[in-house]
C-alpha cells in the first residue's frame, strides 16, 4: 500500500537528463520510481498527471522568509511556485545566535525593512532553538545559514572596527557552534551594516572554520568596494582561495549602469573555477531588485545600532551631510517605489516613488526619507529596476547558475520575483524564449542547489530520496505577478508535495504544514 501514487506523467527527475514516462509512488515519505503497469497497485491517494511534468521539489538558494514565515506559516507565494526548500539566513542578516535579548531586539528592528517585524512563536537564542520553531509547523523546508552579523554584535557590539584577537577567536567559536547545530554555512551582506564593518581577514578567519567542518560560503558582495564592478566579486574568490571554503555569489547580475559587461563578470567566475576554486552563483529572473530603505545610507549613519542610526537621521547638520553622500540605488529617486508602511497616515505613500513622496511631503528626498524612517522604526522596503534586463539570460543560463529568489515578502507592492520566480524560469526563460531546455532548467532549480549544499537525499526522483515533488503543466505554468500587481500566484503548478505530504492540491492549499529545518550533516529528516 503506498500512501499516494502519481500515475502517467512525464517525469524529469532533476538530473539534466531527458524524461521518461512512468509513475511515482510516495511510501514512507520517500520517492519510489514505478514503470509499466500500475493498474493494480493500492494507494490511500491517486493523482493523475497525463499532460504534466513531475519533478523535484524546487530549491530557491536566497530567501528573506526567516520571520514572515512565522506570521504565514502556510507561505503560499512561495510553495504555490513549486518551492519546497528555501535557503535562509542570508545577507548576514540571520536570527541566531543571538544570546542577548537586547541586541536581538535591536537587530529586529534594523532590519525589518528587509525581513519584516512580526509577532514571534517564543524568543530563542541558539541555532539549535531557532531550527527547533520550524519543524511541522510551515510549508516548506528550511536550510539556514548563520550570518556573519550576529556574530558580530556577539563579540564586539555594534562598532565599526577589527575585533581584537579575542572577538574574533569568540566569533569562530559562535560559528563552529552554529555549524554544529545545524547551519549549513556563512551568509555575509557587505552593504548592511554591522555586517558590512567585517574586512577580508576577518572574513577570511571565519570562512577557515567554515571550511574545515563542510559549509559554504553565501555573500551578498560588497558593492561599494573599489572600482564596484569586478573588485567586490575578486574580493569573494579572494576569501575563496585564502579559506578554501566553497563560494556561492548570491544575486548575481549586471547592475544597471555598470561600467563594464556581463562577460567580464562572468569571466571572473570561470577564470575562478579554472584556477581550482570551488565558485556558483544564483541569479533571480526580473529586473526588479529590492531591499531596506536603509541601504542608502553610508555605514558612518549606522555605527552604534539603530538608536544611534534615528539620532543621525533626526539631527540637522547630520542630514546635511546626508543630502550631498546619498544617492538612489536606482537608476533615479523617479524609480524607487516605497513600501511597507504601517501607520495610517503614510499609507497614502504605498507604492509610490521616493521622488513622488518627498513632492507630497514638500522635503528634500533625503529628508523625506529620514522622516518616513523615523516614523516607521526603520521599516521601509523599495523595489526599483536595478538589473540590466537584456544580459540576464546570460546569467541564468550559465552553467555555474541556480535560482534565489531574494523573496522579500513586505508591503503591498513588494517585488514580483516573490511569487514569481520560479514559473518565469519555466515559462519566459524555457517555453517562450528556448534559452534553456526544460530538463537543465529543472536541474538548476532542483539537483544543482541540492548538490551545492550537501543534502543527501533531495534534489533528485530517485527510489528512496525523500518526497518533495511539483507537478505542472510546461503548456500552462506562467508567473502573472507584475511591478504594479505583484500579489499573485502562479498558474500551471498544480500539484506540491513536501516530505509525502499533498501540500498544494489541484492549485489550491491543503492546509498542511509538512516543512522541516534540514541540518547539515545529516539526512534530511
């Protein structure tokens, strides 16, 4: 008796091979491939898939779902594009550890721009205890990674110099412990502030640890470094080869007005990987990048923590100085569009411009901000069109290539890519436009970051790997979610199975809530 049987559908098994047609059975939570006749075999669910694709469950490599997934614990922008394993953790900015009370709720409050601020299930300070909050309690799988800003705050608070020998020695030993507990590596966000304070040596030092006990390396790259072009990613392969922990560049893409080609950055990894070291990365498939408000701000405004932070953007001569160093991390302060207000009085910004705001505040841009901010405790998020939409598919077609949504799930307009991503790949990237064929695009949604991770038994539809499964219809499967209307789901994806369990059924919500925190180190129970 097996607990459900897909019958008749095409089944792309993740590995980049060609389909095959047959039959997948679910016993014990785990894949059994079936071929031939299955007329006679009993199951407690049947599922007819002639006319669809069964696949692996998707893995998306870049998701700020660490707290929203709390408050949304069915997360069906995401399970609803096929995503049945999400990467959190990521851009330095992670939630554990956190052993004082005081700094976490201080770094809730610096990021909820980018993560959100919602009521929390209990107050934890490990990794262990974080991991613990996940497991039959949220749709998807979760795999984490300890940012390198908790670290930090840890050992030496939120200054903005080295730590000494001793901070750094405490802030190896809070990583190997994290590692220990369950982490599957190091995220680094070198645009956010305290994270951002770290230097290549000390990055170095961590990485060695990451290294030694197996996890990799996730950075957001330091933007602002240099010629910001080719030297904030030479600063990542440096890491890279001086550690010799594997590196994976998260949303990796041609900035808009970028003084040089997606050849040259690309040519960057390959010459990384020709040179023996261990270099991927992730792209996202819109124009449409998104984050904190406070990004825009230079790291001298953020020293000290938020507090420190709303007195620098409350005192005039501080935002003297803010109006000649702040610029639009856009292509124009026209094409940052603002959200996530929560007091009613601003609610009348929602989705509008910073350009439009600072018109209707009658302030300068920068004061405008620095109001708004101040009003919302730091909790602004923009979308603005800043990648070079022609050069993508030279990304997301790369062999070096996965997929990372960097999903940021705030305001009523957050960016597309959160409910989109991952049918854009199947439709736009593989149906419209034939850039990719459908069995490599499924192995970099699927096998690829299954493998750049280490988890032994998903990725892949093979007779015991663990359940997660999608089946969609590749004539169907679209992404509706525009800039202006982003909230909506994705069409075409009919079924989505996590550990056994039919989470998505005939594209609606089941209600269950299968999801597990998958630690290093072990099989992904």
């Amino acid at each position: 008796m097996l607990d459900l049987l897909i019958r008749g559908g095409l089944i792309i098994d993740g590995s980049g091979n060609p389909g095959f047609y047959g039959s997948v059975g679910v016993k014990d939570e785990k894949v059994v491939i079936l071929r031939g006749d299955v007329s006679n075999l009993q199951a407690r669910k049947f599922i007819d898939a002639h006319g669809k694709v069964v696949c692996p469950g998707f893995i998306d490599f870049h998701a700020h779902s660490g707290l929203m997934i709390f408050a949304d614990p069915r997360h069906e922008a995401k399970v609803r594009q096929g995503v049945t394993t999400e990467v959190i953790g990521v851009d330095g900015n992670s939630y554990a550890p956190f052993p004082d009370p005081e700094d976490f709720g201080r770094f809730l409050e610096l990021n909820s721009g980018l993560d959100g601020h919602p009521a929390l299930p209990a107050r934890w300070s490990s990794v262990a205890e974080y991991l613990s909050l996940f497991d039959r309690k949220v749709a998807v799988n979760i795999v984490y990674l300890v940012g390198n800003s908790p670290l930090r705050i840890a050992a030496l608070g939120w200054e903005s110099r080295p730590p000494t020998e001793d901070e750094l020695k405490n802030m190896r030993a809070l990583l190997r412990e994290a590692l220990e507990e369950g982490a599957w590596g190091l995220s680094t966000g070198l645009d956010y502030p305290p994270g951002s304070y770290a230097q290549t040596d000390e990055l170095v030092a961590l990485c060695t640890e990451v290294s030694k006990l197996g996890g990799i390396y996730h950075t957001h790259v330091r933007y602002r470094l240099g010629d910001r072009f080719l030297d904030p990613f030479k600063e990542a392969i440096e890491i890279g080869r001086r550690s010799g922990v594997p590196v994976h560049i998260t949303h990796f893409y041609l900035r808009v007005g970028s003084p040089g080609g997606a050849e040259r950055l690309l040519g960057l990894v390959e010459d990384g990987r020709r040179a023996g070291l261990d270099v991927t990365f992730d792209s996202y498939p819109y124009i449409y990048s998104s984050t904190r408000l406070l990004i825009v701000f230079p790291d001298w405004a953020h020293e000290g923590g938020p507090e420190r932070l709303k007195a620098v953007l409350s005192d005039p001569e501080a935002r003297a100085r803010l109006r000649k160093e702040v610029v639009p991390r856009g292509p124009s302060w026209d094409e940052m569009w603002l959200t996530n207000f929560n007091r009613p009085e601003n609610h009348r910004f929602e989705g509008k411009s910073a350009a439009e705001v600072a018109e209707l505040m009658g302030l300068p841009v920068v004061d405008a901000l620095c109001e708004l901010l101040l009003s919302e405790n730091l909790g602004l998020n923009y979308v603005t069109p800043g990648v070079d939409g022609p050069s993508l598919p030279k990304f997301i077609c790369h062999p070096l290539s996965m997929v990372g949504s960097d999903s940021v799930f705030l305001g009523e307009y957050p960016s597309p890519r959160t409910y989109g991503t991952f049918p854009l790949i199947l439709s736009a990237f593989v149906r419209e436009e034939g850039f990719l064929r459908l069995e490599e695009a499924i192995r970099k949604l699927t096998s690829f970051p299954a493998q750049r991770l280490g988890l032994p038994d998903r990725g892949l539809l093979r007779d015991g790997f663990k359940a997660d499964i999608v089946i969609f219809d590749p004539a169907k499967v679209k992404a509706p979610a525009t800039r202006t209307k982003p909230k909506q789901f994705a069409e075409g994806i009919d079924y989505v199975i996590v550990n056994g369990q039919v989470v998505i059924e005939a594209g609606r919500h089941s209600g269950a809530l299968p999801g597990r925190a998958l630690k290093r180190g072990r099989t992904s129970t």
